[in-house]
C-alpha cells in the first residue's frame, strides 16, 4: 500500500478562536488522473471503396459508390482503480457518522475504497476501441459548358456509423452497452450551382445591356437530417441520502429505460414534442443501469440555403469593378440543433415532472440570415 500524499496548506493571519472555530483542511490529498499506458499497438483503418463513374450527357458525369471503413486498435480509456456495482452501497463501506438529517449513512470518500491505496482514478490508456463505418454515396456533377451552368450534386447515406466510445470494467458485455450509432447522421444531401448570366446582344440597347449583363448567380443547398443521441435523467423529491447511482466507483453512467420506440415522423413533430416522451422511464434494475444505447433518438434536421450573387462592370482597359451581395442561410430558415433529452422522474411515483420541456426544442440553434456586401476592384 503506497502511503498518502500530504497536502501543504497556507493559512493567512488570523486568530487561535478562529482556527479552532474553522480549522484548515487536514485532509490527505490522493493524486488523480494517474496514467498509464499500456504497450503500444499501432492503431490501423482500414478502408474500401467501390465505384461505378459514367458520362450520362449534356456534359454530366454520375458516380455511384460503396465506401467502407473500420477502425482497429484505438486508443481508449480503461479505470484500473475503481470498484464494481454496488460495492459503495455494501453495509461495511457506509460511513456511520455521516447520515444526512439522520438517516442513510453515507457511502466512505471513494479514494479510502478503491483497491489500490493512496491514488485516486488510474487510467489506464489502451488500443481496444473500434468503429465501423458503411456508407452508400452518389454524386452528379456537370463541368462548364458554354451556356454557363456549372451544378452538382452529392448525396451520402451513412447505413451504419458505429463506435466504441467507452470501457464500463464492470460489465460482462461492454459492447452491447457502448458500442453504438451516437453521432450518426443518416441523410446528407448538397447541391451546388454557378450560372453565368447571358448576356444581351450587342444590338440590345446600351442601358439595359449596361444593366443586365455580366450577372453572375452561385449558391449551395443543403439538406440534413439530423444526429442520433441518446437520453438522460435525473430524480426529483429522492430523500435526502437516497442511493440512487449504480454504487460503482469509475463504473459507466446511468441511463433512462426505454420501454418502447421514441422516434416520431418528420410530419409529427412540432416544437413540444420532438419524440415520444412516454417511452423514457426511470430504471428497474437494481444498480440503475437502464437500458438506453445512447443512439435511440434522431435530432433535428435542416435546410440551409447559402446564395451569392455578383455584378461585373468593366472599366476602361483591364480594370473591372464587381459588387457583391452574399445571403447566409438566405431565406432566414428554422435551423433548430437542440432538443431537451433530460427526463426528471418524480422518485417516489416515477411519474414525469418536466413534461413541459422533456422533449421540445431548446433555444439551440444555427446563425439566422446574414448578409455580406462587397465590392472589389481589379486593376
């Protein structure tokens, strides 16, 4: 057992009634976030594709592909210096001395019951985590012609979007709890486009070639659905002292349980009710794991319209003057990125507390229009 570090305190001035009244703290201090790296293993991603290109006419290419990655050996952290489910809670690891308003002793500090003595969290660095990524992609694009339209298109499905994130030491299947769709997004969908103007004929007249020509319109078009995650909870009303967490010391997180699909259709949704509440309930078992993934859950998505339009006025010579007007997210376009996914559960009933706001939008959300003016001279 390796002996406790001392923490060397520094007191100011003051009087002997004062310290005995408010002594310093005499505590040990144990070091935290304690290190270790396991032998290195050269992590590797693996990567394929396959591809079917074709010119499809009016100067349009399609490109159809499979792509595919897994990632192997990763680094990822692992606690070494914690202690399973429920270990707290056991009846000679509860402090006699400490029972908030007299009632459940409380748990010993987690540093006097860890296995290895004098330490705080050890963790250990390894390369066991791992994704895996599986996508279907189809882009169309079309060079510049003499009519001067430039446009393309891309569109990406991610089909699985997997990661090892996280190491729970006390579970007898990690990856069953961990290894999930958190940050997928399953529908990407662009469209970018370039439109040089034509011009009026020569034998047009001067003003309104003056006005109408050397117009220049560009834009992008964005399209995306939005991100898988997962849900939270908390209680309210638990008397005070209640041993509601999972017992472990450096054990994974508790989760909601999920009694049913949460998802809504698009065509479902409105601002109060992103999913359906009434499948989020507190846990059941007894160290309150839940059986949420942390994936079962779609956010938001959005359309976003970024618009640049362009004069050019020639000069005499080389000289050209070119004002420019950009609009931002152009038709000022809902673009809502939060939702309350946090369940507050009454501890006695289980019933819901937060049904006004467990479920709707928050006030998260991407930048509103903008608009940039411009003007450049070329000389």
């Amino acid at each position: 057992e390796i002996p406790p570090l001392v923490r060397t305190n520094t007191t100011t001035p003051t009087t002997i009634a004062a310290l005995v009244a408010n002594p310093p703290d005499r505590n040990t201090h144990t070091p935290n976030a304690v290190r270790r790296l396991s032998e290195f293993v050269p992590p590797v991603v693996h990567t394929w594709s396959a591809g079917v290109q074709r010119e499809l006419g009016w100067n349009v290419v399609g490109d159809f592909a499979y792509v595919g990655n897994a990632a192997r050996r990763q680094l990822i952290n692992r606690e070494l210096n914690g202690r399973p489910n429920g270990y707290i809670y056991q009846p000679e690891n509860l402090d006699p001395t400490n029972r908030p308003g007299g009632g459940q002793p409380q748990p010993l500090p987690d540093d006097l019951l860890r296995p290895y003595r004098g330490f705080g969290s050890i963790t250990q660095k390894e390369f066991t985590g791992y994704s895996d990524y599986h996508s279907l992609q189809v882009a169309v694009n079309r060079r510049r012609s003499s009519d001067g339209l430039t446009f393309g298109t891309a569109y990406t499905y991610q089909m699985v979007n997997r990661t090892l994130g996280a190491i729970d030491p006390f579970l007898a299947d990690n990856r069953a709890r961990n290894y999930n769709s958190a940050g997928r997004r399953p529908h990407t969908l662009t469209f970018n486009y370039s439109l040089l103007v034509p011009n009026l004929p020569r034998t047009s007249s001067p003003i309104l070639r003056a006005a109408l020509n050397d117009w220049q319109l560009s834009g992008l078009t964005t399209i995306l659905s939005g991100l898988q995650g997962g849900f939270t909870y908390s209680y309210i009303g638990a008397p005070t002292g209640t041993f509601i967490g999972s017992g472990s010391i450096g054990g994974g997180p508790n989760r909601p349980r999920i009694v049913c699909d949460p998802e809504l259709p698009r065509s479902e949704r409105t601002f109060e009710r992103q999913f359906r509440t009434e499948c989020i309930a507190p846990p059941d078992d007894e160290f309150n794991f839940g059986t949420a993934r942390g994936d079962e859950f779609h956010g938001p998505g959005y359309m976003n319209w970024d618009i640049s339009v362009f004069k050019n006025v020639r000069l005499r010579g080389t000289r050209r003057l070119q004002f420019r007007v950009e609009l931002y997210n152009a038709f000022d376009a809902e673009q809502w990125t939060g939702v309350n996914t946090n369940a507050q559960f009454d501890y006695v009933t289980g019933a819901l507390r937060n049904p006004t706001v467990f479920g709707s939008l928050t006030d998260a959300t991407n930048s509103a229009r903008r608009i940039q003016l411009a003007v450049r001279f070329t000389f």
